[in-house]
C-alpha cells in the first residue's frame, strides 16, 4: 500500500484496496467480488464490485507503480523480460475478449480469453509485472460488442507478438533495469519483435518452429536442416536450471549466424536443444549486442519457465483466473491487484532468503506459495496460533528439502 497508495485520492478507496489484496491473499476456495466482500467483513459486495467496476483509478498507474517497486526490490543488470500468454476458460460470448480460441493452457481450442503477459527475472526473483488483454479482430471490429464491454476507442486489434513489443516498450522507457529478453514461439516468430528488440539493443533468447528459416553460408535454410548437419562434437550437456527434481540437463548447440546482420550490429545464433532421452528438438533465434558464451544463451532459454511458475501460483493462489467480470476496465482493473500481490509476495520471500536471514540446514527457501501461507496466518488473520502456522510452515520445507535432496541424490547416481 505505500507504493500503490497514491493512486486512490480518498481513504476509502485505500482501505477499500487494502482489504481487496488481503482477500486476494487469503486461502479462499474461490475469489471474487462476494467472497473477497465477505472475507474483509463487509455487509455486501457492493464496495469491492465499486472499487473494481466503477471507482476513479487508473489501473496503468498502478501497474508503473508496481513496475518501479520490482525493479527497487527485484531489479538487476542481467535481468530478463519473459513474454507469454495464457487463457481463461469462460462461458458465453458477452465477456470482453471471448472467442473460441487455441489456449495454450487448455492445450486445444476452447471458448476462453487470452491475455499477453510480461514477467521480469533476475537473480533475486521472478514476478509478473504488467498485462494486455488480447482482443480478438471479431470484436475488434465489432462497434456493438465493443460498447457493450466498455472497449476504449483508442483499442484497436492487435496481433499477441505486437502487444508484447508495447509491453516490453512500456517496460524499457519505466527504467526497469534487463538485458534479455525470451519467450515462445508466438513471439520468435514475428520478425518485427525481434527488430524492435535489437533496437532496444536487448538480447533475446526466442523459440523458432523446425521450419524457421535463416541466411546461412550456404543459402537459407531451415532450423531442422542446420541441426542435421551438425557433427556430434557440436553438442555440449548444460542445465538450463535446477528444477524441482534436478538440475535440467539436455544436450546444446549453438551456430553462428553473420549472414543475419543489419544495422543494428551484434551477434546472431541459432541455439539448438536435443533431449537426452528423446532426442527432441527445440529452436532459437538468438541475439546480442556483444558476443556472449553458450551457457549465457542457455540460462537465459531456461528462465522462459519462470513465468509458468508465476501463472501457477497466481492462478492457484491469488485468483488470477476465477474473476467474474465481463468489461474492460474491470478486467485490468482484477488483474493488475494480482499482479500487485504477485510482487510483494515475490519481494517478501526474496527477502527472507537474503543473507542476512539465511536458509536454516534442512529446509528449502521460502516460496511465493509458502509465504502467502504465512501471511495470511500471522498478519492478515494474527487470531490462529502462531505456532499452529510455523510448525507447518517448518514441516512442509523439511519434507519438500528431503524430497529434492533425493532427487538430486538420484541424479548423481545415475549422472554418466
């Protein structure tokens, strides 16, 4: 509330906010407007649907706030921006920005919204950070629809790779501090990210299809064919990370690609990942302003994870997904008090790994998910027993610290 606090010109709205994060971060079954009401002991939902559908603020704003407060707590040279999308499942078709559509989150074709997110990583932590709402050319183009939702005049269609050039232009000009940028192929895709990317003089790390095609000595040629070609000493085993079960193995290659200057200068490389089980591929378009190792390039492929992470805790936790409004505003309005929440959850926990407050022997860091527990135990609602909440905050580390112990344990075993 100190960083966004600002935003809303009367005590009420503040503590009306207020309460709305504390419901946000508290273990409801289900969030919304009635049980967020209830939960903050209000007689109605009437002043939370107000502060959400109705009240004077600028969600932008408060968004800018949130952006400068990670870049305080969270911020780094070497950060990464991440680009991704991901889908709501709904009902009907008065929602704003419904439409049956591919959800990567449904993994088919389903009635549902999609929404393009942007998340920062860096050494200290990962958090969403800012939003766009994908609106479909069907409603775009669409005067009643559009009215009816409460769609800005100034709004007009936009492709998902272009909304995440708006949102990562946002980002650079709010001063927050990256290097790199990553993100799926939706997004490596689009030869006009990459272009404004360069431009930024940001590095980026994106996922191309097989059939992605770049100048090479020997013509222009796709990524599968260059990735046949490679000698066996081309590949090098790296992590990508270490994951819950281990650290991320596979097999990396790296070709570099002069052929692909322009006036921006830098380095261009296809990066190549092979399973190790399978032998899958995966492709890259890669780029720098200054030559860079390939386990740089490989961290940074392997950081695109983070905001799947951050989808699920912000869906399972804080209720990303379970809002119940059908207008524009309302919808930004939701989702950027979750991204709002998302970011101190993920600053506290930052901090309280820090080395002044170092991990105990037999215990993991303390998650985003973990300290949202806490929270709400010892702060939000201080009447439970605090050492009804420690000691299951303590059993729930130790027994997850024994299970990657073993994971990690059993990798080495098998590690040749």
């Amino acid at each position: 509330m100190d960083t966004i606090g600002a935003r809303f010109a009367r005590p009420e709205p503040r503590r009306r906010v207020r309460d709305f994060v504390a419901g946000l971060l508290a273990p409801l079954p289900v969030k919304n407007c009635w049980t967020i009401a209830e939960h903050a002991g209000d007689d109605g939902p009437g002043g939370m649907q107000d502060l959400i559908g109705r009240a004077s603020w600028d969600d932008a704003l408060v968004r800018a706030d949130v952006r400068d407060f990670v870049a305080q707590r969270l911020g780094h040279a070497d950060g990464i921006l991440v680009v991704d999308e991901t889908g709501d499942l709904k009902k009907g078709v008065h929602t704003v920005g419904v439409q049956r559509q591919y959800s990567g989150t449904a993994g088919k074709i389903e009635n549902c919204q999609l929404a393009v997110h942007l998340s920062y990583a860096s050494p200290l932590g990962h958090t969403l950070v800012d939003v766009a709402l994908y609106l479909p050319r069907s409603w775009a183009d669409d005067p009643q629809r559009r009215t009816e939702a409460g769609v800005p005049d100034s709004v007009t269609f936009a492709t998902k790779p272009q909304l995440a050039r708006a949102l990562i232009d946002t980002a650079v000009a709010g001063g927050l501090p990256c290097r790199w940028v990553t993100g799926d192929e939706a997004y490596g895709g689009d030869p006009h990210l990459a272009t404004a990317l360069r431009a930024h003089q940001l590095g980026y790390v994106l996922a191309v299809a097989c059939t992605h095609r770049v100048p090479t000595g020997h013509g222009v040629q796709q990524s599968g064919q260059i990735a046949a070609a490679l000698p066996s000493t081309a590949w090098q085993r790296m992590s990508a990370g270490d994951g819950a079960k281990g650290f991320r193995y596979h097999d990396w290659a790296f070709v570099d690609l002069p052929k692909a200057e322009d006036q921006h200068g830098g380095r261009h490389w296809m990066l190549i990942r092979r399973n190790r089980t399978t032998g899958e591929l995966a492709f890259y378009r890669c780029w720098s302003p200054h030559p860079v190792p390939l386990h740089h390039l490989v961290t940074v492929a392997g950081r695109r994870w983070s905001i799947e992470e951050s989808f699920q805790a912000t869906k399972s936790g804080l209720g990303l997904d379970q809002h119940q409004h059908r207008r524009w505003k309302a919808w930004h309005r939701w989702t950027t008090l979750v991204i709002a929440a998302h970011a101190f959850l993920t600053a506290a926990a930052t901090l309280s790994t820090s080395s002044v407050t170092s991990v105990p022997d037999g215990l993991i860091a303390i998650t985003v998910n973990e300290l949202r527990r806490l929270f709400h135990a010892l702060i939000i609602e201080p009447a439970r027993p605090r050492a009804d909440a420690i000691t299951w905050s303590i059993y729930r580390r130790r027994h997850q610290h024994a299970a990657k112990t073993s994971h990690y344990t059993r990798q080495a075993l098998t590690e040749p």
